[in-house]
C-alpha cells in the first residue's frame, strides 16, 4: 500500500505548467536584485521566494488576488493582481531598504542579510510551524520534526529514568548534544538532565525543544552543517534556530484532542494516550513598528500501555509499558519597540511548566525488593518529573556607521525534581512510605554578546562582514532528596525508593564555569556568480582551556537554475557540566535482574584509581559538497553530501564490576562493587546525503505542492580509547550493545513524501514517512542475534475545511495503517518492553481532530 502511495505521489510531482505571474524584486536605492523576498498569498496556504536574481513565478488561476512581499533589510508591502484566463502578467517591484530590518532574526547559516537560503552555501531547511501544525497530529515540536525533516530524529522512551519526561533528539545521527539550538538566534540552554538510558542519546545532554509551545513559532531553520566556527560549542551537527512570532492584532487559538488506537492491550482497551491541547496567540503593536506578541499554551498527554504483547511470556514483561503522563504548561512572549529611527530594543522569552508520571519496572510480588503485606501482588513504581524551565532575553538593535550592531543577553534555567509514588522502601519493613521525593539538578545559563554586521556593497560584487564576543556563564547543581528515597535503614535489604533512588547528600554539588568567544565571519561575492566565506572563533573556557576553529564555505553559480555550494570546517563541543559532574547511585535491570550500580563522576577517587583522564572537548571535521537546481516550472532539488568525522566522543561507559581481576583491588578497597562513568571513548566517522525535491503547480482551481526529502546515514566507530588499566576490557567500555546505541541515533535511510492539496476552503495533506532498519544489541551480548527492526513507514492523512475566516476544522490521523516496529523479547530489551524506542515509535495510529479560530 505504502509503494502505492510513493509512486502516485511522485507521478503527481512530475506535471509540470507554465507560470502566468512573473516579476523581479529589487532594491529601491541601488536597483540590485532582492533575494530571498518571500511572497506570500494572502488568504490561500501557499507562497514561494525570489531566487538569487530576484526573480519569482508563481501559477495562479483566474481571479483577484493579494500578495505580501517582505524581505529581511526591507519594508513589507502588498500587491493586488487580477488575473485573466489564458493572461501572462509581470510584476516588477523595488523595496525601499527600511530601518526596521533591526526587527528581523537573521536566516541561521549566514550573517550576510542579502543572502537568500537557496542562495546560501550550507543546506537550510525552512519549515513554517503555523501550516504543518494546521494539518497534522504532532503537538510538541520534537514530534513535529520527527516527521518533517527526514535529517532529524526523536523518540518517545519508556522506562528510561529522566528520558521519559524530556525527549533527546539529534541531526545527522549524531548526539542531542552536537546541535545547537537558538531562539530568535541566541543561544539557548540545554536541559539539566544527562540521558542514562534509552536507545537515543545515552550519555547525552540535549535541549529540550518541547519547551518552546509551537504555537508561539513563526518558523524553524535546519542547519544541516557544521557551524562551530561561526556559532559556538554544540554545533558540530548543525543549528536550530527557533523564530518567535511577530503577528500582531489577530487572535489566534486552537483547541485540539487525538488518542491512539490501542492494537496490543491486555484488556482490549481501544483508545489510550488522549492528548489535548489549547493554545491562543494574540499581538498588540507598540508605536508605529513595535509589538508585543504572546503565547499560552496547555498540552496534557495521557499514558498509553503496551505492556502484556501476545506471543509473550507475561512473567518476563513490565506490567506498565508505554508513553508518560506528561503535563505540559507554557506561556511566551516576544516583543520590540522602537526608541529611534535606528535603534530597537528587543525582548522575549518564557516559561515552561511540566509534570510527569513515568512508568519504571514491575516489582514482582516475590521480589526481595517487595513488601508482600505492602503490596501483595507486587508493585509498579511510577517516576514522577516536576520540570520548570525560564528564557530570558533583552538588549538593543541599532546602526552606528552602517554598522549593525546588537547587544544582548540571554539567561535560562531548567531545573528537574524527581519524585517516586506506587512505591517503598524495602529496608523500611511495613512502616516505609509510599512516596518520596527524589532530589534533583538543574542548570543555568547566562550569555552576554555583543555583534556587529555590515554589508559592503561596492567592495568586489558585495561583501559582508561580521564579528563579535560572546559571554557565557554556565552553573550545575545536584540537590539530595529526602532521607528515606536512598538511606538503607537495614543493610541486609536493598535501600532507597525503588524504581528510582534518591540522591544522596554525597552526590549533591554545586559547579560553574565561564567561557569567553570571539569571533570572526566573512562572505564576499567575487563575482556574481561566485561566492566564497570565511569564518574563525576562539573561545576560552575555564575548566578545559582554549580552542581555535574555521569554516570556509562557497558557492558557484553555473546557471541561473543551477548552483553547487560546499563547505570545510572544523569544530568543538565542550563536555557539558552533567557529564563532567554527575554521580549517582542507579538501579539497572540486566536480563530482568535488579542491580545497583553506581555512576562516578570524572575526577572522582574511583576514576583516578582506573586511570581514567579528566574529561576533554570533543572535536570534529565537517565536509559537505551539493547544489541546488530548478528542474523547470514549479521544481526546486537539492543534494547535499555530507562527511563529519569526531574525535574524542564523550560517551558513559559499559559497567565494570569487583571481580574483573586487573582492577578488583582498586574497586574493592574503595567499596564498590559495579560502576560506569563519562569518559572520551570513542572515534567515530559520519557520511550522508540528503535530498529534496520539491513542486508546486496548479491542479484545476486548486494549488498541489508536492516535496520528497531523503536522508541516508551511515556512522562508524573507528577508534576505541582506553587507558592502559583498562585496556584488558576495551570491550566492556565501549561495549557491544553501546556501539549498536550509537549507531541507533538515526535510521540507515530515512525517507519523506508530502503530497499537499488545497483548493477553496478545502486542504488535504498525504504524507508518508519511511523509516530504514534499525539494529541493536540486546542483553544476551550476542552479535549474532541482533535486534533487528526491519524497514516500516507510517502513513499519515488529514483533511482541512474553513467554515469562515475565522474557523476552521482539521481531521485526519498519524500511522493510520495502525503500523508496528518488529517485536522482540521483553526481558531482553532496553526497555523492558516488546520494542525499542525506534522508528515510528510502539503506540500504534494516532486520530485527531483541530479546531482553529482567529479573529
């Protein structure tokens, strides 16, 4: 069915038509061709962009129309046209260059204004966040990119501690921690939480997107490229950057509900995980060009449970198996107001609220971590989160000397409680409680930078300069919980609350560090046709010391429909200060079994006494060489080929436990029995190729725009490091199931059809979405008894209609099919369930329905 609906989907792709509105944008004052203006028709769900000539063509039907023409650097205006049956019209505008550029968020990638993003050197992905929620099931914005940018991953996990309640995500198959993500292009704060386990982003600190609402984003930019040397730390897979809305006087709200059919439920349940949402956006102006634009916004997330799988031994699963209870509360702004003619104040930012409940794994009513008079039957423990998450940013825009100039700073927190309910503590007896709280982290970040752009149009055929300093001030806590979530109140009995224990006073801490950065980046237009940059940054940091790193890019034009780009770099990320800090004591299930183990923070007496090095940066060297082209009426491709080689990965080991005879004295003497840590372990090579396609045309009265995006993958470990007391088990420290997590990040091929109808009042949007084969190594250690997920694709259709301007109604549903990864025995997975957290995810078809009002 799914080849089916591939191959309808590309015949319709392949009809082509004459445009019938043609035009070239250009600049008031000098005449130069405008890039990048984008051309928006009012009142209809579809728009395009001016090529790097500043031309545009567009398929319009007979009628009257209205067009916004807007451009980064330049006033917005609009256009009316009338079009006649059989007419061919030309439209030809200059904007005048206007001072309230300072408002607009500079396309991530390039620092150049003039520099369109089919225009740019490096892939960039543009995804307009009102029109894909619009039509589709995903709420969050992990989801959301899960199934739109074929280069992006994220899943959903289950009984994986803290990652149940905040989801990794990566670019490229790379770490969470190696993209760096901005809002409105400052730099945002990671998440507290260090990922322990789960199949994505293990050892990982990421950002956590899911605390941005999307209904307070204009857009989203994909930088598929390295870009340390121009933005800092983090960026070695590429760059997020998040674009806040700027709307003002209209009313914006939605109300919306989905739930999963339920196909593997003990109690033949139909529907579970309901999920709803209620959002409204509104803007005020400020002064003549100013505005203040805000966002609440709810999400409640109910559980699903695909625990008890037919075909399955009962005794070897969880009981409670699926999506947390997630609460999820949010309110953003953002705003500017002009002080003069050339200067602007901004300011946005938010907070996040969220509560969970996640499920751990069952305790058994004979486990000698049960209390039978307690629980008879024995318990499922549930993880709880309370999450607060705060982004704030201000500072000023001005020109001082046809310098842009923008001064600003950024500070953010996140701070995880956790919390243990349904649960005891063993060494208690009958009198334990059956709730605790659990002790925490958080981290803040503060950012202070200072940058200055110019463009020099009369140096060569244009050339832009940027350069400026960053600095950062980065503070990690760990806070203890209550006494009775880890105290062992009788020695002889496992201590702590089970499912999750306490910190304890020894692990709390409170660490900081600073970094300053410099940096320089430049692009200059030899030619018209020809375009070369050049980027370098230094940074400092106070806990590891210095690094240097550059980019060159480039981009020839070798016809006005087709352009090759590429780009060299080099680039860092500093270990986070989770990785470096964190310590703990956990319990692990190995084969069904509980264990404790602890994790032992770098620097810390058990790493000196494995001769373990202090945790250093990670660096990397990023290729990328590809070009885009215009394939005739309405087609746009591109390919881009990418190569990312790392050195020096920071990962968390496998467990070394007291009877490995090379370092049973060291681990005994010092009392521990099993234990893990963050180290630089492994080397590793990345090589892909992305491609898009995509098509517009007109189809009777009704606009059909069409895209194909691919993403084909391939990671390798080529290096393993270990010091000389360790080198005995090179195995256990990156072992086996730890490589196959790696490679896990991202599927071998993923692949994206979206077939987008819209005619009158009505939408209808088909999207299919390939996930290639995912393999991972279980508990029984056995290379050749993989894991294997087998390729699946996950169907999704909705159908739109406006019964006014101001209300409109979404149907539809995700993975309609009802499509499930492989399954695989529970006791031995990860997660303690049928399936891994891979692909499409295990909940099964997701229905929905969206009502939305503006006024």
């Amino acid at each position: 069915m799914n080849t089916k609906l591939f191959f309808i989907c590309c015949l319709l792709s392949a009809t082509t038509f004459a445009q019938n509105l043609r035009g070239r944008i250009t600049n008031e004052a000098t005449g130069s061709p405008l890039p990048g203006v984008a051309i928006v028709l009012i009142g209809h769900q579809f728009g395009t962009t001016t090529n790097s000539d500043g031309d545009f063509s567009m398929k319009l039907g007979p009628g009257q129309y209205t067009l916004r023409f807007s451009s980064i650097g330049s006033e917005t205006i609009e256009r009316h046209v009338t079009i006649e049956a059989g007419e061919n019209q030309r439209l030809n505008l200059a904007l005048q260059i206007s001072q309230t550029s300072l408002n607009e968020v500079t396309v991530v990638g390039s620092r150049n204004l003039n520099r369109s993003v089919t225009d740019s050197p490096a892939p960039i992905d543009l995804i307009d966040v009102r029109q894909v929620t619009s039509k589709t099931g995903q709420l969050d914005v992990n989801q959301l990119l899960q199934f739109v940018a074929p280069s992006f991953n994220s899943n959903r996990q289950t009984g994986s501690d803290g990652a149940d309640h905040v989801d990794p995500a990566s670019l490229r198959g790379l770490g969470p921690d190696q993209t760096l993500v901005l809002i409105n292009g400052k730099r945002q704060h990671q998440s507290s939480l260090v990922t322990l386990f789960g199949t994505r982003g293990r050892g990982n600190t990421g950002t956590d997107l899911n605390t941005i609402p999307a209904a307070a984003i204009e857009r989203i930019e994909i930088l598929r490229d390295g870009a340390a040397a121009q933005y800092g730390s983090d960026a070695i897979a590429g760059v997020i950057n998040i674009v806040l809305k700027t709307s003002t006087n209209q009313l914006n709200a939605n109300v919306n509900y989905g739930a999963y059919q339920a196909k593997f439920r003990f109690d033949n349940q139909k529907f579970d995980g309901g999920n709803l949402n209620v959002n409204a956006n509104y803007g005020w102006h400020i002064r003549e060009t100013g505005f203040l634009n805000v966002t609440a916004d709810f999400n409640q997330r109910q559980h699903t449970n695909r625990a008890n799988t037919p075909g399955i031994d009962s005794t070897l699963q969880r009981r409670q198996f699926g999506d947390s209870k997630i609460t999820n509360t949010s309110l953003y702004a953002n705003a500017e107001i002009p002080l003069s003619d050339n200067t602007r104040m901004y300011a946005f930012g938010g907070l996040n609220s969220r509560k969970g409940d996640a499920y751990a794994w069952t305790r058994s009513a004979d486990s000698p971590r049960n209390i039978t008079s307690i629980y008879p039957d024995g318990f499922d423990p549930i993880i709880t989160s309370a999450i607060v998450d705060k982004t704030f940013a201000a500072g000023v825009r001005t020109k001082i000397n046809d310098w842009n100039v923008d001064f600003g700073n950024i500070f953010g927190s996140n701070r995880f409680d956790y919390g243990v309910k349904n649960t005891l503590n063993t060494s208690l007896g009958t009198s334990s409680p059956r709730e605790f709280n659990a002790g925490g982290f958080q981290l803040q970040q503060n950012v202070t930078g200072l940058h200055f752009t110019r463009f020099f149009s009369n140096t060569l055929q244009g050339l832009n300069v940027a350069f400026g300093s960053e600095f950062r001030y980065e503070d990690y806590k760990i806070f203890a919980g209550e006494e009775a979530s880890y105290k062992a109140y009788d020695v002889t009995r496992a201590a702590g609350s089970q499912g999750f224990p306490g910190f304890q006073p020894g692990n709390a801490l409170t660490k900081s560090r600073i970094n300053l950065g410099l940096y320089v980046d430049t692009e200059a237009d030899l030619t018209k046709a020809f375009m070369i940059g050049a980027a370098a940054r230094y940074e400092n940091y106070s806990d590891f010391g210095s690094t240097l790193n550059g980019k060159l890019s480039s981009r020839l034009k070798i016809s006005p429909s087709f352009l090759l780009r590429g780009t060299l770099s080099s680039g860092f990320r500093a270990p986070s200060l989770a990785q470096t800090y964190f310590n703990s004591t956990i319990t692990n299930f190995v084969g069904g079994q509980a264990v404790q183990v602890q994790i032992a923070q770098n620097g810390s007496a058990i790493t000196q006494a494995l001769g373990v090095p202090p945790l250093k940066q990670e660096t990397s060297v990023n290729a990328s060489l590809g070009f885009t082209s215009h394939l005739g009426s309405g087609f746009t491709l591109t390919v881009d080929a990418y190569y990312v080689r790392i050195k020096d990965r920071v990962v968390l080991t496998g467990q070394f436990t007291d009877d490995l005879p090379a370092i049973a004295p060291e681990l005994q003497k010092l009392n521990v029995s099993r234990v893990q840590f963050f180290t630089n372990a492994i080397s590793t090579k990345t090589r892909g190729i992305d491609i898009v396609l995509a098509h517009h045309t007109l189809i009777g009265d009704g606009r059909l725009n069409t895209s194909l995006g691919m993403n084909f993958n391939s990671l390798d470990t080529i290096g393993v490091n270990t010091n000389a007391k360790l080198k005995p088990y090179k195995d256990l420290y990156f072992d086996l199931r730890e490589y196959y997590f790696v490679k896990a990040s991202a599927p071998p091929s993923k692949m994206n059809i979206t077939v987008d109808y819209s005619i009158n009042n009505w939408a209808f949007l088909l999207r299919v979405v390939r996930f290639g084969e995912v393999k991972l190594a279980n508990w029984n250690y056995d290379a050749a008894n993989l894991d294997i997920y087998r390729p699946k694709a996950a169907t999704d259709l909705s159908i739109s209609y406006r019964f006014t301007r101001q209300i409109g109604l979404s149907v539809g549903g995700s993975n309609i099919f009802n499509v499930y990864p492989d399954m695989h025995r529970a006791d031995l997975t990860e997660s303690g369930g049928a399936w891994d957290p891979v692909q499409m995810g295990f909940n099964g078809a997701y229905w929905f329905g969206k009502m939305n009002f503006k006024f």
